[in-house]
C-alpha cells in the first residue's frame, strides 16, 4: 500500500503552478476589459451628483459581473478566483512603487547637486548635506527668489 501512496504523491500535479498559470491567462484578460471599459472601471470618484454617482456604481457592478463571468468560464476552483486580481493588483503596486522609487531617487540626486555634497567616492550623496549647508542654501535661494518669505505655502 505505501507503494500505492507513493505513485499517487509522484502523480500529483503540481496545482499551486496551475492556478497561477491560469490566473496569469485570466489576468491579461481582465486587463483587456479594464482597457475596453475604463469609463466604467475608473469612475469619477469626485462626482457630486447622487443620480450620476449611481449610475457609475451599476456600471461598475456590471463590470464587475463580467469578470465573474470570465472566472466562471475557468477552472480554478473557488477559493482561488481572486488570485489573478491579486496578480493585478500587485504589478500595479510594483509600478506604482518603481515611480515613486526613481523620483525620490531624482530628487536626491537633485538636492545633493545643489549642495554639492559628495561622499568619499567622489559621488553626490545626499546623506553628506549638513544642516549649516541647508541654511546657507537656503538664505542664498531666498535672496535670489526676492526674499519674501510669505510667498512660501508654509509660512
């Protein structure tokens, strides 16, 4: 009988890969209806108009009923059936979090030109920029900006 279990564990798909290969397929497609429908996927959020609010929520529902639809044709059982929006879901966060990465990583490079700050290797470096040199910076941009310092939206 172990010889039995054994050849049944050797024969066993592997199901983790095939949910994740079909809820890749199924992603793409769900990207496809967001692109052809993204009046109703991405509504106006800032509409005041509860007749129009409205309206946008039902096409928003039946977007959403298409997608079931879509994972209904599939053959991923149930308790998977989100994993290709999760799928979605996490190229947009890696987007969004690549954009943010490479401004924050411009601006640095930006605030350490101005201040001319370099580390050992000769490179600009941010983390070099003394609190002496943000002051001097500073009053040396205030004069050549007219020096009111009103004119700051913190002030």
């Amino acid at each position: 009988m172990s010889k039995e279990i054994e050849k049944e564990e050797i024969e066993k798909p592997d199901y983790s890969k095939l949910y994740h290969d079909e809820s890749r397929v199924l992603a793409h497609k769900i990207v496809e209806l967001m692109a052809i429908h993204k009046e109703e996927f991405i509504i106006d959020s800032l509409e005041k108009d509860g007749e129009v609010k409205k309206q946008q929520e039902e096409k928003l529902a039946d977007f959403a009923l298409n997608v079931l639809s879509l994972l209904s044709d599939s053959t991923i059982p149930a308790d998977y059936a989100t994993m290709c929006i999760e799928k979605i879901s996490e190229s947009l966060v890696g987007l969004s979090s690549f954009i943010k990465g490479t401004i924050a990583t411009h601006e640095d490079e930006m605030v350490s030109r101005i201040y001319g700050k370099k580390n050992h290797e000769g490179k600009f470096r941010r983390e070099f920029v003394t609190v002496k040199d943000i002051l001097l910076k500073l009053n040396e941009v205030r004069e050549e900006t007219g020096g009111n310092k009103d004119e700051f939206f913190n002030a």
